[in-house]
C-alpha cells in the first residue's frame, strides 16, 4: 500500500513538472470548476463551496474552495514541502502509531495518517474550518478531532481569521498583511491534552508563526522524549531569533533537525536559517527527531 502511494504521488510530482499549458490538459474538469468558482463566483459572493473528491490515497476528502484549491486540483499538497512530508510521513509513520496533527486544517495530513492505519488527534482552533475537518472524520474512531488552538497554557487566546482563501494562514499570531478578523477560541496545551500518551509517533505542528508557543506547552513531552517526530513548518519571513529560540529548545531536549529530501528521507542540518534561505521557496518543513531513533 505504502509503496502505490509513493508511486502516485511520483507520477502526480511528474506532472507538476509539466508547462501550465499541458497540467491544465491533465486534469480540465479540476481546473474549470476550481478557477471558476475563485475567479467568478467568490469575489461576489465571498461564500465558500464544499466540494468532495477523492486524495491519492482512494479516500474521499472535502475542501470548501477557494482554501485548499491546490489539494482538490491535485488530490494532494503540491508545494515542494509539502509532497516531501507527505513521503516522509508514509515512510515514517508506523503502522497503529499516533499522528498528532497540530493545526490540521481540513485535515489532509490526519486523512492521510488515518490511511496509513495510525490513530490520529487533530487539532483545528477555528470554528469554520474545523467544520470542514469534522465532515472529513464523520463516524471515524480511529480519529479524534478536537476545536482547541494550542499553546502555552490552558485558557482562551485570540485568534486571527483570515478571509477564506487565505484561511491557511489563520493563527494566533499576526504575521501577513492582510486584514483578518480577532474571535476568541480555547486554548490548550499538549501536555495538558496528550498526558495519557506513552509515545507518539509523528507531532505535525502547522501554526503560522505560534511554533514557539506549542513547544512551551509541551516540555513534559520533550523532556520525557516520547515523541520520536516532531515537524514544524518554517517561514522565511519568520523572526530570525523566534527561529532560533524553536532550535534550542529542541536540541536541548535531544532533538536533531533534518531536512526532508525529495524521496522521503531524511538528513541533519547544521544549519537550520542557512538552509532556509537558500530555498527556492518561503517555507519548508523540518523535521526534529530523537538521536536514538535515527
């Protein structure tokens, strides 16, 4: 099953790599439905639509477009990072691990580690989006889905909603330049939420710029090492010393930063802001693990 998923997922990366012209003609239907409703429908209406179809994987999975475009024309995440963690995830997550999705959107890295018969937690702090997440889980007891943001403490946070084709930058901290709308939701930490958790196998942690907040709530856990994964997404705008602050807190928990490669693999960074700077594109995916289970 594993290697038909990297074998989709390498077919779908090669058309990725074709002139727009020619991905257009690879999938017309996608393309029409998609762009008409973003470029036609949405600036009057700024009403989203839920559309269901089916992931690489063979699982159905809903979006409400215009936000997660990219994964319905695709039937995955096309951005370079984000196809080399969904190889590495395949490659790493085992089979009846824990995913724990921090920030899981519509859910499209929890769908996938449910695929891969892990049992999941998710987490989605807005109210609109975690409506979508919950279509996605209906009646799954392999997945645990909860409407927490989470951070440095237990209690309520402000957070900031971003109109619905920006809604993956939704966070609790203000990082772009687009006007955004402040709601206030509940606020966990994860060692308050995963104290009953022996190991966890992979920690997703997509935040927006709130990275530093998760870790601090989650000392219990570095400290005790039982989780063999954790990934964070950088940007390359992020404050240079916020990065930093991520870094050490990690390498002092004995955590080990890694690149993902394009197949899936990992290798140690000695660098982690140089690395970021020579991409070719504003963020990636970064992959701390325990020395020992390398």
């Amino acid at each position: 099953m594993r290697h038909q998923y990297l074998k989709k997922l390498n077919s779908i990366e090669e058309v990725l790599g074709w002139c727009r012209f020619n991905r257009i003609l690879s999938r017309p239907f996608r393309y029409l439905i998609a762009h008409f409703h973003k470029r036609i429908i949405y600036p009057f209406s700024l009403s989203g639509i839920t559309i269901s179809f089916k992931l690489f994987t063979g699982s159905k999975f809903k979006v409400l477009l215009p936000s997660g475009l990219d994964i319905y024309l695709w039937q995955t995440k096309p951005h370079p990072s984000e196809l080399r963690l969904t190889k590495f995830i395949i490659k790493a997550l085992p089979d009846g691990g824990l995913f724990v999705d921090v920030g899981a959107h519509f859910g499209y890295f929890s769908k996938l580690a449910q695929d891969l018969n892990a049992e999941v937690i998710s987490y989605e702090a807005s109210k609109n989006t975690f409506a979508v997440l919950e279509k996605n889980f209906i009646d799954e007891s392999q997945v645990k889905i909860h409407n927490l943001a989470i951070g440095d403490c237990v209690g309520e946070v402000d957070f900031i909603e971003y109109p619905l084709e920006y809604a993956e930058y939704n966070s609790t901290v203000n990082h772009v330049s687009i006007k955004g709308t402040t709601t206030t939701v509940k606020m966990k930490t994860l060692d308050s939420c995963l104290s009953h958790k022996p190991k966890i196998d992979v920690l997703k942690v997509d935040v927006e710029g709130a990275e530093l907040n998760v870790l601090a709530g989650m000392s219990s856990i570095l400290s005790d090492q039982i989780c063999s994964y954790i990934i964070l997404e950088f940007i390359k705008t992020t404050d240079p010393s916020e990065i930093d602050k991520c870094v050490d807190i990690l390498n002092n928990s004995g955590y080990t930063p890694c690149a993902i490669q394009e197949n899936g693999e990992i290798q140690p960074i000695n660098n982690l802001r140089s690395h970021l700077n020579s991409l070719q594109w504003e963020s990636d995916n970064i992959v701390f693990h325990v020395k020992e289970v390398v």
